[in-house]
C-alpha cells in the first residue's frame, strides 16, 4: 500500500455492514500495482446517514466510492448524473467524483460482460437460464440482454417477486426451481445468482436434482466462497464448464477503479490481480 501524504487521492466503500469486504485489498492492490497514489478505505453507514455521507464524501474530496448493501438503490437519489445502465438496472454500485458531485454506474454489469468475453462465453442468439431474481440477477440479466440472449428463462424461490421485477420484458420466461423440467432438452449456459452455497453454507445447492444439470453446456456461479460451490460440482460432473463469480468481482473491481480515477487499467494488470487473488 502507498503511504499516504496530502496528494493521495482517497476512494472508499460505503455499506452496512462493511467487515467482511474483500474490496479494500483488491483496489489497493490495483493502486499499487499502477504506481497511483490513492487509497481505498471501508465505510460503514447507516442508511438513514446515506445522503450525509455522500455530501460529506464529495466536502472532503473523495474522488471515488463503492455501493454496496443496503444502499444501491436508495443511493440513486443523492448522485448529481446517472449512467443510463445504471438506471436501467436500478442500481448503483460505484461513485465517481465529477463537478458538483457524483456520478453513478453499476459495474456490476461491466464486470459480468468482462467475466463473459475473458471466458469466450458467447451469448448472442443463445437461450440462458438465470437462477435467482435479487439484485445481482438484474444486472446479469441486463447484461444478457444488451449481449443479444435470444431466450432468459429466470428460475426463483419466490415467482410473485421475479415477475413484479421482470415480467413485462420480452423474452423472458418466469418460473420456479421446479420449472426446469419444462425447459425444452438442450445445452444451455446458465448462472448462478442465488445466495444459496456461499461460505459457510457450502454443501447448499439451489437446485439438487441431478437431471438439471444435463441442460448446461456452461455456468458462472456468481459466488466465490467457497471457490469450487455445490452448484459448480454438480455442473462438472454433468461435463459442463464451471466458473466461480471472483473474475466477475475483480473486473468489477477494475472498472469502478477505472470511474474512480479516470483511466484504463490494462487488461493483463486484471488477469494478474485475478490470478493472484485466486491463488
Ligand atoms: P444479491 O444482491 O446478492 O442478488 P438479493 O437481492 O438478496 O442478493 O437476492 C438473493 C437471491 O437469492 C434471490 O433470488 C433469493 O430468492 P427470493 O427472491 O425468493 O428471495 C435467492 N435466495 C436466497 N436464499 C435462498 C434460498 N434459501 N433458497 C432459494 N433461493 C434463495
């Protein structure tokens, strides 16, 4: 880490709670690594405190900060402009510092798309089977249709909440986790965006029936605790190819990094942090 002098340029992480975050190390990694000064540092705040602390974040020059839970929607209202992605995803996940205040992006949706093309996983004209319907999900799905998916099928617990955030999108076909065996036989790519399987919970599964995962060719799981999920086991011995979300975590890393400090970080700089995260 740099050692920090009156230049240093200072972004952060805003959520509640914020102790576990593994942000901290990977964008003062990336800081590091690109011989920038700055500093990345964790903030806890209420959600009742959410627009203070943004007023208060750009009063004391914060060049930069992520969004996490429980504030990615509600921050929308307190940012000074708003990327159209963003706002067709309704989430922000990453301030970047502009005249007068913030602007707000979701790079949860860059940091997919990255995942995808670095894994030459090709959506265009293909059918996805998306499991969960919670936030990450909206992202993925916006991801999968700016990619060209010509069928979503969303598996969920809950339908009645799937359908109130996706049912009037074209494409898109509703159901819940029983719902695959209506799914015509075929080799899909699907992703994980359920909670369920991550860390400590690693034996969890969101779907245990085996005859599931003769329908996927490909999968990103988009938990990365542990590194190998129930899920991506199960994909594996059914002879598709799994992949865990911590590619997904480090380009979305990048690309928030890249609003923060307005420049490109290069993609072998990435592949690096991917590779030594991973390790
Ligand atoms: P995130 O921001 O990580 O997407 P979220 O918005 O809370 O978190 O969404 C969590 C997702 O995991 C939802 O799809 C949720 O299903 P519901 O919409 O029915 O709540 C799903 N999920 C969480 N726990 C689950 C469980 N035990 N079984 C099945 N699905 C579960």
């Amino acid at each position: 880490m740099n050692i920090v002098n009156g230049k240093t340029k200072v972004l952060g992480l805003i959520g509640d709670p914020i102790e576990h975050t593994g942000s901290p190390a990977i964008h003062n990694l990336l800081a590091s690594k690109l011989g920038d000064d700055a500093i990345y540092v964790p903030f806890r705040v209420r959600s009742k405190r959410l627009e203070e602390a943004v007023e208060g974040a750009y009063a004391l020059g914060i060049e930069g900060l992520n969004v996490t839970v429980p504030h990615k929607v509600e921050v929308m209202q307190y940012v000074t402009e708003l990327d159209d992605a963003a706002l067709e995803i309704g989430a922000v996940n990453t301030l970047a510092r502009i005249r007068g205040g913030y602007k707000g992006y979701n790079t949860d949706f860059s940091g997919f798309m990255r995942e995808l093309d670095s894994l030459d996983i090709q959506v265009n004209g293909r059918d996805v089977i998306v499991l969960g319907a919670g936030g990450a999900a909206k992202a993925v799905i916006y991801t999968l249709n700016r990619l060209g998916a010509r069928q979503i099928y969303i598996l969920n617990r809950s339908i009645e909440k799937a359908e109130e955030i996706f049912g009037d999108q074209p494409g898109i076909k509703i159901m819940g986790f029983d719902g695959w065996k209506s799914i015509p036989s075929d080799k899909y790519i699907c992703i994980q965006c359920t909670s369920v399987g991550l860390s400590p919970e690693d034996e969890a599964c969101v779907i245990e029936d085996e005859g599931f995962y003769d329908l996927i060719e490909s999968a990103v799981d988009l938990i990365y605790k542990p590194k190998e999920t129930a899920f991506m086991k199960k994909v594996a011995a059914h002879g598709g190819k799994a992949y865990n979300g911590l590619r997904m975590l480090v380009f979305q890393a990048a690309s928030s990094y890249e609003f923060f400090m307005k420049k490109e970080v290069p993609e072998e700089i990435v592949e690096e942090l991917y590779h030594e995260l991973d390790s």
